[in-house]
C-alpha cells in the first residue's frame, strides 16, 4: 500500500545506488523534482531507462549518478542535444556511460510486458532497419502459427519508476489526466515506485475520459510536491515553461557552468523549490515558481 512521504523521505526509502530507475512522462508530467533529490542524495551507478530522455536525465548524467542509459529518443525536444550526455558517452566526464538505444514501439512494448510480468515483448518492428547491429537485445523470432517473422526484446522491469502524477486522494489512489505516456505501465512493471503529486485531495471528482487512477496497492510513496513537474508541464496547472528548455542547450555546453548552475538551483535548494505557494481554487490553473528558469537566463 502507498506511504504518504516527504520527497526527501521517499527518495531515501525507494532509491538504493545500482538501481535500475525508470523516470517517465512523455512531454508531460516529467518528475523533476524527484530527479533533482536523487542528485541531492548522491546516488550513483544508476540504470537510468526512459522512452524520451531530456534535461532531468542530462541533469542525473552529468552530475555522476548513471552508468548506462536505456532509451529510444534523446534530446532537448525543439532545442538540440543533451550536452551533458554527449559529453558522458563520448569523453567519459564526469563518467562513462554505456547506452541501450530502441524504438519507440520497442519501449512502449517492453513496459506493457514488463507490467504484464512477461519476460519479453514480442511485436511487428525492427525490420529493415540496421539498430538490432548495435543492440544484442534486439532479436527476432518467427511466430509458430502464421510464419512471420517479428521483434523481440526484453520486457522492462525496473527497480523503481518514478513518475509525477496530478492527485493523490487520502486512501493512496493516484490520477493522471492529459498526456499519460507510460506512466501506468512503468509503475505496474516496477519492484518499486514513487510518486510524486501536485495535490492531495478527499475525491477526484469529474474527470476526463482519458484519466488512469493507479490504485492504492500498485504505489510506494507518494509526496505531495506542488511544481515538481517544473519545466515541463501538468495539466491543468501550468504550462511548460519553454525558456528553461532554450536556456539549458548554453547552460549545459560548459562543464565549469553546468557544475556552477546545479549547484545554485538544485544542490543547494530542497525539495521546497519546486512548491507553489498552496492556496487553489477549483478549476483555476497555478503557475510554479519561475527561479529556475530565472536563473537560467
């Protein structure tokens, strides 16, 4: 059953060094701040897995708490490259990292197994394309009642799956509305998870046809942590803040400066920088605290 945590607590009791942590959230509900208290923690020899790896993962790169990234796409979405990745895959600062590079339909397959407690996924993929000769997990298998020939790969079954939710209610159940990517699968698929959430509410009330509710008994920790999706975005609450994107491709070029910034806006801040301030009205929108991407620019 779910524990009601602070963040800080939750990150000591659910992540160990040489675990294998999935952060998901696809453009949207991102878990920045359950990120920035792994790097606050000093974790290391992290398996980092994610379907879109972006700054939290430049971030938890480039401040030594990975060995090995699992992924299908990597990038600052509408920016470029994660510097801080580059500079770990390829000069081995501030440590080698080894890297897993599938497709999309890869990942989003393997977490469906992982959530299904298979030991592979098995789909129409991969043909005609060159990556399984950089990626021994990849394989191929003929299906024994039509002839075809399809993908395989591991199902993935982290350790632990973070994830940043809208609500959790009293009794531990978490929701998610808008874009939900592989949240639900993530967790499902885990040994372990923490959640963090904008808000803790009596009842979830209306919701949208698209909401997923993560029952009480699928979940670890949950801590409350209004803004912790900051700079992406949580619908319904606030957007995403885009300068914060454009100002990390400068931030994150330079080792001297990326060291200098982590340690103004993360190391020496706590989980309280991501909060908002915590009076709400129903239906009405919050924008975090901007000091990050103030800071950026």
């Amino acid at each position: 059953m779910s524990r009601s945590l602070t963040l800080a607590e939750a990150v000591a009791s659910t992540i160990r060094d040489g675990d294998t942590v999935a952060f998901e959230g696809f453009t949207h509900l991102i878990p920045f701040a359950a990120g920035h208290e792994v790097i606050r923690q000093r974790r290391r020899h992290l398996t980092l897995i994610r379907m879109t790896p972006d700054l939290i993962y430049d971030q938890l790169i480039g401040m030594g708490c990975a060995d090995k990234l699992v992924f299908s796409w990597v990038g600052n979405p509408g920016v470029g490259s994660l510097h801080r990745f580059r500079d770990a895959y390829e000069n081995g600062w501030p440590a080698p990292i080894a890297i897993e590079e599938h497709s999309h339909a890869a990942m989003a397959n393997a977490y469906e197994a992982g959530a299904a407690g298979l030991p592979c996924a098995i789909f129409r993929g991969y043909l005609g394309v060159d990556l399984s000769k950089v990626n021994p997990n990849i394989k191929h298998v003929t299906c024994p009642f039509t002839g075809e020939e399809l993908a395989a790969v591991p199902a993935i079954r982290p350790d632990v799956a973070v994830i940043h939710a809208l609500k959790a209610d009293r009794a531990g159940n978490v929701l998610l509305e808008g874009i939900v990517g592989v949240q639900k699968e993530a967790v499902l698929a885990a040994k372990r998870s923490l959640v963090t959430v904008e808000e803790i509410v009596e009842d979830f009330g209306q919701r949208s046809p698209n909401a997923v509710i993560l029952p009480s008994w699928t979940v670890g920790a949950i801590a409350c942590v209004p803004g912790g999706a900051h700079p992406s975005f949580a619908h319904g609450y606030y957007k995403r803040d885009n300068a914060y994107y454009k100002a990390w491709d400068a931030i994150s070029r330079d080792r001297d400066g990326f060291l200098a910034w982590m340690k103004a806006n993360v190391l020496d801040k706590g989980p309280d920088a991501f909060a908002v301030h915590s009076s709400r009205t129903a239906g009405k929108s919050t924008q975090p605290a901007q000091q990050d991407a103030a800071a950026a620019e």
